[in-house]
C-alpha cells in the first residue's frame, strides 16, 4: 500500500510539473505575440504617418472594388458588403493614426469614454448591413430579424446616452467624421519638394516638426471668441493690432480648432426632437411587426416621425456650420422613402427602371452603366434602402 501510495504521489508530482511546464510555455507564447503585434503595430504607424498618398489610393481602391463584385456571382452582395466595410473601418483607423499623430490636446477621462462610445457606434454602423447579411444567411429570415433588433436597441441607447449624458447635440452620420487629409497631402508634396532640392535626409526630418509646430502655433490663445447660442467665431480685442490697420477679420484657424467640434446646447423642443430621430428606427420595425411588411402604415409612420423631427428643430439659424450640413442631409434623405416599400414596389419601380431603360437603349455608350444598375438594383433595394439604415 505504502509503495502504491508512492507511485501515485510521484506521478501526480510529474503532472503538475508538466503542467506547470505547459502554462509557462503558453505564457511565453502570449508575451512573445503580444510583443510581434505591438512591433508591427508601430511599423504600420509609422508607415501610415509618412505615406498619406499611399495610404488614400488603397482605401480608394477597396472601396471601388466593392462596388465591381456587386452583383458578379452568388454571394457578391455579401463579399461586396464585406469589402466596402473594411475600406469604412480601414479609413477610420487611418483617420484615428492622423488625428494622434498630430493632436497635441490632453483629454480627460469624460473625453476618452465619449469618444470611445462614438468608436463603437461608429464601427457598429459601418458593419450593420453586413452583419444582417450574413444572419440572414446563417439564420434565416428569423435570425435576421433578432439581430436587426438587438442593433437597432444597442444604437440607440448609445446614442441616448450621448445626447443626454454627454449633451452631444445633432448627432452627424457617421458620428466620426472622414478626416480632411488635403494639408497632409499637401504636406507631403512640400516634404518631397524639399527634399529633391536639398537632399538631405536629416534636414528634412528637422524641417518637418518645426512646420507643424508653426501650424500649430500660428493662432495664440483666446483670439478667438465663440458664441455661447450662435456659435459664431469673433476676434478678441487681445488678438487685434494696435495700430491704424487694425483689421476684424478672423485670424487662420489651427487644425485643432478646426477639429474641434463644440456641439450647440438643445432646448427641450429639440431635445425631443432628436429623441424622435434616435427613435424612429425602433418604432418603424415595432410597427412592422404590428401591421406586417406589406402594410403601408410603418412606412407613413417612419416618415412622419422624419417629417416632425426636421420640423421640431426649427430654425438652423443658430446651428454650427457642421449641425446644418447634418440637417440638410437628413432633409435630403427623405427622398429615399421613394425607393422603400411598399412605396417603391406599388409606384416607383415602374417608373425608375423603364428611365432608366430608355437612357440606355437610347443614349450611346450609356448601357454599360446602366445594365448593371438595372440587373442589380432589385438587390439594392432589398438591402440598402431600409427605414433604419438612413
């Protein structure tokens, strides 16, 4: 018994050492990934930092191809979906290296948890159709329909916590706007000017911190004064000049002032307002599963939800330039209630695509856009031009 007992212990010994073997090896693994993904995640910084040119031609790229497998095979619509999503993540990541690599602004904790809300509904967005896509491919019409909700649902509590907790004001689309990479171009043509003409690597580096220092630099603070209601930018007396050519124009904007986006205070008409269009969404798929697809009910009732959101919100006057051009476009929208059912399949269809016929059996060389577009637009519209998706 007792050499029995031995054995035993011995070999639970060897386990556990063995095991314990195991977990240090598995341990080493994870360090040494870890330290590959953050050595190749500096490598594409930097690479991102110093080839803006090359990096806009990709996600040009990607995106255009997106709309060339459209309608090529089976499952393009999938494929295509998927490949316009990766060029809307892969902009967005590039757009987030830019803003790092040339922010200079400390922010605080209130900063970093709403900009990482506005993160997740950003990505959310961009994957949304293709994430119904494959559910339904998956799931079936059920399972689709159970993952439209839970989106629906997780995108507008977040959106509600950024218009009530964060006072966030008229929610743009997408909420992270494509970064202006126009300077940096520029920028770089300057960089690569310089450097044929000095040709000097070192210098080159030098000259390009104290350039965007200068940028940076140029408007000192407080000689610009905000409106608190209007939002309008006026020259402080600090920032005028002295003598007789004193001028009240309104200094160059640093690219952090232009980033900044100050959104405008809301009045309890707006607030609900905005509520109306953060719930618009929720309400039309609750109504369609009250009266059924077909019925025409959930499509008045989202369109008067939209109506009387834009009318709630009044005059534009005192808005932000950005909260306008956000305004217009859900104005603009509008017209995609054209192109929804059952409006689209009781009126509009006929008349869309027996245009669109005739342009291409009677304008020359017009037919290989519009074949296309006439064989894959049925696609589309089941797909793109849902109430929700606006």
């Amino acid at each position: 018994m007792r050499r029995r007992s031995l054995k035993i212990e011995s070999k639970m010994a060897d386990g556990n050492v063995s095991l314990s073997n195991l977990l240090q090896k598995t341990q080493e693994l994870i360090t040494l990934g870890t330290s590959q993904a953050i050595v190749l995640q500096k490598k594409y910084r930097r690479f991102v930092l110093h080839n803006p040119e090359t990096i806009s031609k990709i996600e040009s790229v990607l995106r255009a191809l997106s709309y060339i497998l459209s309608g090529r095979f089976g499952a393009s619509e999938a494929l295509s979906e998927l490949v316009f999503s990766a060029s809307q993540l892969l902009t967005l990541l590039n757009d987030g290296i830019f803003r790092e690599g040339k922010s200079k602004v400390t922010c605080d904790v209130t900063c970093v948890k709403r900009h990482r809300i506005l993160l997740w509904l950003t990505v959310v967005e961009y994957l949304e159709v293709f994430i119904e896509l494959g559910a339904s491919r998956l799931w079936g019409e059920a399972g689709k329909w159970i993952i439209v909700v839970i989106l629906q649902i997780a995108k507008a509590a977040l959106r509600f916590v950024l218009l009530f907790k964060y006072k966030s004001g008229v929610q743009r689309t997408p909420l992270i706007p494509p970064l202006d990479r126009s300077n940096l171009l520029k920028r770089e043509e300057a960089v690569d000017e310089d450097a044929t003409n000095a040709g000097s690597g070192e210098e080159l580096e030098e000259a390009q911190p104290e350039e965007e220092d200068e940028q940076t630099d140029a408007v000192p603070a407080g000689s610009v004064w905000r409106g608190a209601r209007s939002g309008r930018l006026v020259r402080s007396l600090s920032a005028t000049s002295s003598g007789s050519s004193r001028s009240w124009k309104l200094p160059k904007e640093t690219s952090e002032s232009k980033r900044v986006f100050q959104p405008t205070d809301l009045s309890n008409r707006r607030l609900f307002a905005e509520s109306l269009y953060i719930c618009r969404p929720l309400i039309h798929i609750t109504s369609m599963f009250v009266f059924g697809q077909a019925s025409w009910k959930p499509w008045l009732l989202s369109c008067g939800v939209d109506v009387t959101s834009l009318a709630a919100m009044g005059d534009s006057s005192d808005f932000s330039e950005e909260e306008r051009s956000e305004l217009s476009r859900r104005t603009l929208l509008l017209l995609f209630y054209l192109l929804r059912s059952p409006f689209y399949d009781t009126y509009s269809k006929t008349r869309i695509l027996g245009f669109l016929k005739f342009m291409s059996d009677t304008v020359p060389g017009l037919s290989f856009a519009l074949n296309p577009l006439l064989d894959y637009l049925p696609t589309w519209q089941k797909i793109y031009f849902y109430n929700w998706s606006s």
